[in-house]
C-alpha cells in the first residue's frame, strides 16, 4: 500500500533527524542529509498517491521542513 510506505519513509526520516540531534557535527550533517532525502521522497509519494490538498500530505512537509531547518545549507534554505 503506497499510504505506508509514505508514513515508513517519513517515520524513517524522523529517525534519521533524531540520530543528527545526537551526533557530533560531521556524523549530524551525514543523518540530517539522509534526513531529507527520506522526508522528500515520502512528500513526494503523498503528491502522487494522494494529493497536495490533503492532511498527510501536509503533515509530511511540516517533517520535510523541519529536516531541511536543521540542514541547514544554503540548497535547503530554499527549499
């Protein structure tokens, strides 16, 4: 069900973000990257499986901007 795998790959990117906040710079830098990455391809999935208007969707960017924020990188900023 592409539903799930939208919610595993945002959970997953939330977990990549907490491991960031645990880690020393360069070790953060490495998981906040991965981080987004997750996050944009379950906002991605959300797009297509169900559409930018609905709550999930939402919910997903809110975790997407919040791993671009501690990102922090120029790329991201614009984002």
């Amino acid at each position: 069900d592409k539903v799930m795998l939208c919610k595993m790959l945002n959970s997953a990117g939330e977990c990549a973000s907490i491991l960031g906040d645990y880690g020393n710079f360069e070790d953060s830098q490495g998981w906040y990257e991965e981080a987004v990455r997750l996050h944009r391809q379950s906002y991605d999935l959300y797009v297509v499986t169900l559409g930018k208007g609905k709550p999930l969707t939402g919910w997903c960017m809110e975790h997407l901007a919040g791993a671009c924020r501690r990102l922090d990188t120029q790329a991201s900023r614009q984002e």
